[in-house]
C-alpha cells in the first residue's frame, strides 16, 4: 500500500533525496535544502507536483505507521525537526525551512496526533511538541 512512499525515501527515484538525505540536512546542515517533505512527512492535502501520490488519507494513518521502516523515519525526521526548530530563533524558522514546508509539518503533526491509537505515545508527544512550537511560530508572525 505504500511502496511508493518507501521507494522514494530509500532514494530509489532519481532525483528525490533519500530519507538519511533528508535527516542529514536537518541534523547536520541545520537546514532544509532539497524537495523532500512530501514523501518523508505525508499529510492529506496533495503536492502541486505529484497530485494525490503521497496524500495520507486520515483513515490510512494507523496503516502507514504499522509499517516499521515508515514508522521509524516519520519518528526520526519529527524529532530532528522539533529539535532543530526549538534551537532556533523562532523568527528564524522560516529561514531554515520554508513557510510552506512549516504548514505542511504542521499538518502532517496535526494528521498523525489525530488519526493513531493513543498508544501511540512516541507520535503523540513527538506531533504535540511540533504542534505547540508552530503555533507559537505562527503567533509571533502574525504580531510582526
């Protein structure tokens, strides 16, 4: 059911950067540098750019986080991101990740903290974190 989404973040399509890309540039270049959000950090609205490929539909959540390698990556790289924003000015955000790339981090915490068992604590806690600081985020914006 998500082979596609494995496909791209295991670097298997040319020219899409691979989830340990992805992670390095969060974790190491303490910036987001290539195009990548859409298949590392799904949520339920399409791409302009690949449609309805990576939609993640609210019912399918709890599907995309049974399997292992999907589950850990979106761990990973929500951590990585929560870590790097909660080091970084909060007026900055939008310097090492894009406003856009923030909404779509956003709503992809907002999708998963809402559509998995409660049991799922590391999510949970992981999409609230990022949550809170974005709505912080957007809060200065608006008083800029």
């Amino acid at each position: 059911m998500f082979e596609h989404f494995l496909k791209y973040q295991n670097g298997e399509i040319n020219g899409c950067p691979s989830f340990k890309k992805a992670l390095h540039e969060i974790t190491v270049n303490k910036k987001k540098l290539s195009h990548w959000i859409w298949y590392i950090v799904p949520y339920d609205f399409p791409s302009l750019t690949h449609q309805d490929l990576f939609v993640l539909q609210e019912r399918n959540v709890k599907f995309y986080i049974e399997n292992h390698t999907l589950r850990n990556n979106y761990i990973d790289i929500m951590n990585a991101i929560y870590i790097l924003l909660r080091n970084t000015d909060i007026y900055k955000f939008d310097t090492i990740i894009s406003r856009t790339d923030l909404k779509k981090i956003y709503g992809s915490a907002t999708l998963f903290k809402n559509n998995i068992d409660p049991s799922e604590n590391k999510i949970i806690n992981i999409c609230q974190k990022i949550i809170v600081l974005l709505d912080l985020y957007n809060t200065h914006r608006k008083l800029k």
